[in-house]
C-alpha cells in the first residue's frame, strides 16, 4: 500500500517538486527514510511518530518506508515533517489518498501534533500555483501563502488533527486571508539634522537615482543619522518589487506573521560579518545580507573595519544584482539588488583634515587606513562626498531644513520619470539610472556640446574608467531627472564629476 504527497526541496529562490511515497508492507515493525535526507530529515522521525500517537492513532505494526524522490536530490530541513505524516495518515486510511494528492504540503511537526511556521511557505505556493494543486502550510504562514493568487486552493491547520477533521468534514478550514503590513514611520526625519546641507543633496540625489553613496566624516558628524533617514525619502516598493523582496524574507524565514510590507528593506550588518553572511551560503545556503538588502538599502558602517575580503565579494553582485553561490554539490543564486551606502572616517583616529588636530602618525594614518578599501570596489560607488564635523553654533541654531516628505515627493517624481522613460524602451518599470544598461546610457544621457567637452576634459585630468565615465553620465541623468529636465546639461555633468572626484581621490589613496 502506498500513499504518494507532493512537497518540494528549496535551492537557492527555487522550489523544486519532490514526490514523498510512503509505503507500509509486512516485515519487522519501523520506519526508515531513504531519498538523500540530511540530519533534520532523518530526525523527523521521532517528531512524526509521537505527532501521530498524539492524535491518537497508533503506528502500523509493519514496516514503514519513506521514500523522497528525486532520489539524488538533497532534501534539507524540517519541512518535510507534514508531508511525510501525511502521507502515513494516507497509507492508514486516516487520510483520503485522491483528495490528498492535489495539495502540495509543508510544515514542521511538535511532539502534541501541532503544526509549526517553516521557511518559504511563499514560494511553494507560488510552484503549487503553477502546477495547479492546492497548498497545506502551517496556520501562522497562511497569510503568506495568501499571496500566491486566489484560485490557490490553501489550507492551513493548526494540528494534525484539525487537518483530518477537515476531510473528514467535521472541521471545515477557511481559506486565509493575505496580510499587509503598514508603513509605519521610524520617527527619523532629515529636517532633525543641523547643517550637512551638502551631504543632504546627495542623499536625495542617492534616492532618486538609487546610486551608491559613500560618505566619509570624523565620527559624530551624523554620517549614520543621515544614512537611517534614507528610508524616510525612498518611495514604497512596487508590486513586482514587493513580490522579489517577499520572496527572499519567506525564504530566510523573516516574514513577521506572514505580513508583506511595502517598505524598502534597510539591512546594516555588523563590520565582523563574515563572507557567507554577506553574500549568502553556509551549510544550509541562506541568502546573505546583500539579497534581504534586494531593492532596498544595505548600509555599511564602519566601512574599512569590515574584512577586505568581504569587501570585495561585494563587487559582482553590485554590477550584476545577483548573488551566486557555488559549490561543489550545488549552485545557488539569489537576488542582490540593493543600494549600498557606507560611512566611514577619514583616518583611524577619526580626525584627520579637521582643524586644531594634527595626527602622531601623520598621512600615513589616512593612507593605510582608506587602502583598505579596494579601488575597483570604490570604482563602483557613484557619490563620494565628505562630511564635516557639525560645530556647536551650528546645534545652537534652530532647525529650518527641509523635512523627509518634502524630499520624498521630489524623488518619487524623479523615480517616476525614470519608470517612464525606461518602460518605453522596453526594460523593467522599476528599472532607475544607477541600473540602466551601459549601450542605453548615452542614448539617454546625451550630454550638449559644452558638457562633453568638460567630461573630457575631467577625465583626461582624473583618468576616469570606462565604468567611471558610464556611471557619471547616469549620476548627471538622476540630477536632470530631479530638474525634470528632459536634456543633459552642462551644470549637471559638473555636478556629477564633483560627486566623484573625492571617489577618484580614495582610489588613488587604496593603489599607492
């Protein structure tokens, strides 16, 4: 007698079909599970059989096997608990063997039967969706798997027992309901920072564009109140955008009650992360800091302290948006496209450049210190600007800068420009300057006649890159944008080429 359940196996944002067949034959009384199960798999055992003496049944005194096929495919996790019980309550009888087999199922078990929340409950109803089959999940991921579509067919019981009693029809479960969260205000504010007016336009010139932004500042100058007050002017995340970003959280198991938010995510690790928590990968193969940054912000503080290598690992996916993740048994890829802002100071004391200070190590300080950043990493980051110590008469005096909804209205009309023009031309309507394709930049950032005179004269005299070149027409585009400026102008490229000399100063200090 066997009883066949539909589960699936997650590499990388892939859901892949796994087919449970569950068999119970004469022989000596047990259970085995074959099919490639790593160690929470082989463990379900213990979980199932006691879930199943808690709903009152007993274990058929036979043997019990379990097979999980594509045999050769790695199963990892605790998902399988549900779909392997099941499949035995099938093969007993307890469970319609036709009725079951229509639904996709995932979920973890406890020892009293009930059904615990589980990763990427969001995805296998997206692969459920596809193959036309309905979806058993936990009852705390029904609101995600909500999401999928309505013609998804979802249950989502608290218990073992709950699902019985649903097909017995004695407890008929609802279909649930998709969540969204509200945008709830941090209470940052740009208007609460004094002074930095430079550093202000750069952060909305950074937003609007969504271009990479370094900003460098002895410490206390307010580099990282002005990096958590990003948020603040960025626009809410489209529907596909939504969609990717919901996707990788289900994924990584960070969806608070299955509730989908329409903020952008801000992510600012530690500077002693480590590669794999970066990039992504590990035993288990979780997405990395750079995709749960995916259209949103990755703030790196500290910028020098964190690790070279980490540092460069950060390279391809800011030119490519993906995080890919080989290994000898697997090869995983995962969205990264996020906006990454970095403070940093000057030196290692913090102070150099400031007045009334002068450094026991003199320039070497500054220069060992900022060599710790890559040149091509910094070839990368767009805008380069400083961030001076704020004095005390500047704090004396009352705020009257220019509050984050005023800025947010510029952006977002910025960003609408940008969605126009680069739908029309075929790409993404979430497509922004900073991603705009290289062969499509300099048709739609034709600078006049002066303009590429001053471009070539400034990068004859600073040796911009090709990648520099590229990225200072896309920055000039973002400042014509916010103009609402249909054409390049000359004072845009100059603005443009001001943001990146102090880019083109550090790289110069990292190759010496």
């Amino acid at each position: 007698m066997v009883a066949r359940i539909s589960t699936v196996a997650f590499i990388g944002m892939e859901a892949v079909p796994v087919d449970v067949q569950v068999m119970i034959a004469p022989g000596k009384m047990g259970m085995s599970i074959v099919g490639l199960p790593d160690k929470a798999v082989a463990e379900s055992r213990e979980r199932i059989q006691a879930a199943i003496h808690a709903c009152g049944l007993s274990m058929p005194a036979k043997r019990v096997t379990i097979n999980m096929a594509p045999a050769d495919l790695p199963k990892e996790g605790s998902h399988y608990d549900l779909p392997i019980a099941a499949g035995l309550m099938a093969a007993m009888g307890v469970l319609p063997k036709d009725e079951i087999r229509d639904y996709l199922i995932l979920g973890e078990l406890s020892l009293d039967g009930s059904i615990t929340s589980v990763a990427g409950v969001l995805l296998a109803a997206m692969t459920a969706n596809r193959l036309s089959k309905g979806l058993i999940c936990p009852q705390s991921g029904g609101s995600e798997a909500a999401w999928a579509g309505k013609d998804t067919n979802i249950l989502a019981p608290i218990s073992l027992i709950a699902l019985a009693n649903h097909f017995k029809g004695t407890q008929v479960l609802t279909r649930p309901e998709p969540v969204k969260s509200v945008i709830r205000n941090n209470g940052c504010d740009l208007s609460e920072i004094k002074g930095q007016e430079t550093a202000k336009r750069a952060l909305e010139l950074s937003a609007a564009g969504n271009h990479n932004l370094l900003m460098v500042g002895p410490p206390g100058s307010g580099k990282s109140m002005l990096a958590q007050r990003l948020i603040s002017i960025l626009p809410p995340l489209s529907t596909e955008e939504l969609l990717e970003v919901s996707m990788v959280n289900s994924i990584s198991g960070v969806l608070t009650n299955g509730a989908l938010s329409q903020q952008r995510p801000f992510r600012a690790p530690h500077h002693s992360a480590s590669m794999a928590a970066m990039v992504g990968g590990g035993i288990k193969t979780k997405p990395g800091e750079v995709s749960l940054a995916h259209n949103g912000v990755l703030f790196l503080d500290e910028f020098p302290e964190f690790s070279p290598q980490v540092l460069d690992s950060l390279r391809q996916p800011i030119e490519t948006g993906e995080a890919i993740i080989a290994r000898v048994n697997y090869r995983a890829t995962y969205p990264a496209r996020f906006q990454l802002i970095a403070a940093m100071n000057p030196c290692r004391c913090g102070l150099a450049g400031e007045a009334g200070h002068s450094c026991a190590r003199g320039i070497r300080c500054q220069t060992d210190y900022q060599a710790r950043i890559s040149g091509p990493l910094l070839d990368r980051i767009d805008l380069r600007v400083d961030v001076p110590a704020v004095s005390a008469m500047d704090l004396m005096k009352p705020a009257n800068s220019e509050s984050s909804a005023t800025i947010a209205v510029r952006v977002a009309a910025a960003r609408q420009i940008q969605s126009a023009r680069y739908s029309a031309l075929g790409l993404p309507t979430y497509t922004t300057n900073a991603h705009c394709p290289t062969a499509l930049i300099e048709e739609v950032a034709m600078p006049d006649q002066q303009g590429r005179q001053l471009l070539y004269a400034a990068s004859e005299k600073m040796g911009f890159s090709a990648r520099a070149y590229h990225r200072i027409l896309k920055v000039a585009r973002t400042l014509a944008d916010l103009d609402d400026s249909p054409h390049l102008q000359s004072h845009h490229l100059a603005e443009a080429i001001t943001y990146r000399m102090g880019a083109e100063r550090l790289s110069h200090i990292s190759t010496s």
